[in-house]
C-alpha cells in the first residue's frame, strides 16, 4: 500500500512541476502566476523547495480554468487528473517570508 501511495504522489509532483513548466514557458502566464504568489522570478527555485510549494501550483492551475484546459491539452490529460494529483500531494503552500 505504501508503495502505491509513493507512487501516486510521484505522479502527482512530476504533473504539477510539468504545469508549473507549462505556466513558466508564457511571460504572461508566469507574471500572473508571480503576482498571485507573492513571488518574485528569482525566487521560485527557493519557493519550490518549500513543502506543499508543488500543491500551490496545481492548485493556481485549477483556480483558472483556461489555464486549466490549455494545460491539460498539451499535457494530454483529463482536466480532473490535475485535481487527482492535488490531493494525492496533500497539504497546502504558505510561501516563507524571509
């Protein structure tokens, strides 16, 4: 059972790094996702370090739908896999403040 548990949130953080991939390869989309994060451009490798940072950004992901379907057409899923993976990673992201 555990190991279809690592499994599934395996899955779960190799989708939202590809969303978070997909969100970055857009100036717009990435100066959206930036100001609804509080993050700045040379701070996401320190904010995806932080725990829950990959279920904030599938959670971004779901709070737009356009940018939910663009993704999941190019990612060749069903919409609702992005909410599967969302919850197999559990917790939420509050970003650090330094």
């Amino acid at each position: 059972m555990k190991t279809r548990l690592s499994g599934a949130r395996e899955a779960a953080e190799k989708l939202a790094i590809q969303a978070l991939t997909y969100i970055a390869q857009d100036g717009e989309r990435l100066g959206a996702f930036l100001a609804a994060t509080g993050i700045g451009p040379d701070q996401i490798r320190v904010a995806a370090r932080e725990p829950g940072f990959l279920a904030g950004v599938l959670d971004y992901l779901a709070g737009d739908e356009s940018l939910l379907t663009g993704f999941a057409a190019e990612a060749g899923i069903e919409p609702k896999h992005v909410g599967a993976a969302r919850a197999a990673l559990g917790g939420t992201w509050e970003r650090e403040i330094p």
